[in-house]
C-alpha cells in the first residue's frame, strides 16, 4: 500500500495507544508516507467529535477523489486536507453518493494503518518493543509512559524495551538488564543480577554498585 494517504488520531489520555499510534506515524513518515497525524488532548480510550469530523472530511475527500475508481460518478471537487494535524472540525458534513462505495475507502484506510511488525505492543501490563536488547522498564508517577518511550527511543537508549504500564509496579521477575526512571531506582535491590541503569534517581537514593546513573 505504498503511496497510500493516512490518518491516525489518538486521545494522549490512552496513553499506551497514543505511544504505539506515534511510533507508527514516525516510521511511516520516514519511509516517505504520507500520514496526517492529531493528538486529542486529556482524551481516553473514546472517539473525540473531532476525530470523528476528521476522519468523515479525510474519507470524503479520497472518496471523492477516486470516485471512478469506486464505480460512480465524482462529486463536486473538495479542497485538499491542510497539512499537518488539521482539526477540521470547522468543515460542512460530506454527504456520500453510494454508501456501498465508501466502504472499501475505510477498509482500506482502516487497512493500511495497521502497526508495522516491529511496532510496540500492548502484553500483559507491558508496552513491549522486540529488539536484541530488551530491558524491563520501571517508572515512578512523575514519569509517563510517553517520556519513557520517547527517552528510551532517543541516541544510545535500548533497540526494544518492556515498560510496565503501571507506575510504581516492581514485577517478581529476574531480567538480565532495567531500566530505572525516577523514584523507582529505589527498587533496584530487588534485582542483583541485572545491569542497570537510573534515570534521574532520587538525590539520596541508596543504589547497589555498578549502577549506571544518568541525569
């Protein structure tokens, strides 16, 4: 599907989503697609009236496009989508020719924004991202899951990662490597074996040996 227009939205309340919606677009955005992106702040797991106003203007105008390709006549020209995350919201409501004709148009836009094979996934209590280095990821409350992910994403952060999605969860596992953000350093004893790095510990924190201590 290459070549394909695309358009993700997410509410940045549904915080893992949102994480795994902006690693798509970014990748996708790389590789040259084109892909318009909004963010719905303090939004959950729901559909914002402007992602849903966004979504009809972003369908009505490729239908509209590609009317003949679709088997009926092309409505009245629509102007292209702004670039960018366009609200849209302002836009009259498009009304379809045949209904019949628009669903291969969501089918395939639901289609093609698909997470790629290597995005992060959502795995019991986990965001987990595959990679040859796959460290368990531990935050206190002052730190979220969106400014993990991306300072973990950053030069010389892990290829892959487990994050727990809870903050403050310490899991009864034994890995071979963690990741510590913020007051969760303090639950650095729990695992002796594990190589370690604490991001922005507590001033006084009392770490084991061997820590690696980044600020």
């Amino acid at each position: 599907m290459r070549n394909a227009p695309g358009l993700v939205t997410c509410g940045d309340a549904d915080t893992a989503r949102d994480i795994l919606s902006r690693d798509f677009v970014a990748k996708a955005r790389a590789v040259g697609q084109s892909v318009i992106w909004k963010s719905f702040p303090n939004h959950p797991h729901d559909v914002p009236p402007g992602s849903l106003a966004l979504a009809r203007a972003f369908l009505s105008h490729h239908d509209g496009m590609h009317a003949g390709d679709l088997g009926y006549a092309a409505a009245k020209s629509i102007a292209a989508l702004p670039d960018g995350d366009a609200a849209c919201a302002a836009r009259p409501p498009y009304h379809y020719i045949k209904l019949s004709a628009v669903v291969p148009v969501s089918m395939f836009a639901a289609l093609w924004v698909t997470p790629t094979a290597d995005a992060p996934k959502v795995r019991g209590g986990f965001i987990v991202k595959e990679g040859r280095d796959m460290p368990l990821v531990l935050r206190d409350s002052e730190w979220t899951l969106k400014a993990v992910a991306e300072y973990l994403s950053a030069d010389g952060g892990p290829d892959g990662y487990r994050i727990a999605i809870a903050s403050g969860y310490a899991p009864d596992v034994s890995p071979t490597s963690v990741w510590l953000f913020g007051a969760a350093a303090e639950s650095a004893w729990r695992f002796p074996s594990a190589k370690m790095v604490a991001v922005s510990p507590p001033e006084f924190c009392n770490l084991p040996p061997g820590v690696r201590i980044l600020r």
